[in-house]
C-alpha cells in the first residue's frame, strides 16, 4: 500500500506542477499567497475566472499530497526498518 500511495504522491506533484507552470494561466508562488486579494469578490453571481480556479485546484492537490506523503511514511517505515535474516 505504501509504493501505491507513493506513485500516487508523485502524480499529484506532477499534477501540481502542470497546473502552476504548463497551463494557460500562469500562477506564481506569490498568486498562492494572495488568493484572497484576487479571487474574491462582493459580487457572488459571478463566475470564479480561471485562475483561481487554478490556485484553488493547486490548493487540494497539496493538500491530497500531504496526506499521501503521510501515509506513505506511516506504511513504508516498518518496511524499511525490517531487519533481514542472516
């Protein structure tokens, strides 16, 4: 389960990366930090354009990332720790 959850970390780092650099809208480092300076308005009819829909999209994959680095630490320690017969 720990390899399954560690190509699945990968994937979504690439996905991440993808998202900020390769797509149309281009999103730096600093239009992560200033989401609520950009993204939110008074007017809520409107639609979200779609760069924050890229910030927002970047936010969930870090956020799935960081719990499949987790679980990928948790099942793969013993794994590793294993000592091996003699």
């Amino acid at each position: 389960m720990g390899f399954i959850s560690t190509i699945i970390l990968i994937f979504l780092l690439f996905l991440v990366i993808k998202t900020m650099f390769f797509s149309t809208t281009f999103i730096s480092l600093n239009d992560l930090t200033n989401f609520a300076d950009m993204c939110e308005n008074d007017d809520f009819s409107s639609s979200i354009n779609k760069k924050c829909e890229n910030i927002i999209l970047i936010y969930w994959l870090l956020l799935a990332s960081f719990f499949f680095s987790l679980f990928s630490v948790l099942t793969l320690y013993p794994f590793f720790k294993m000592n091996k017969p003699k």
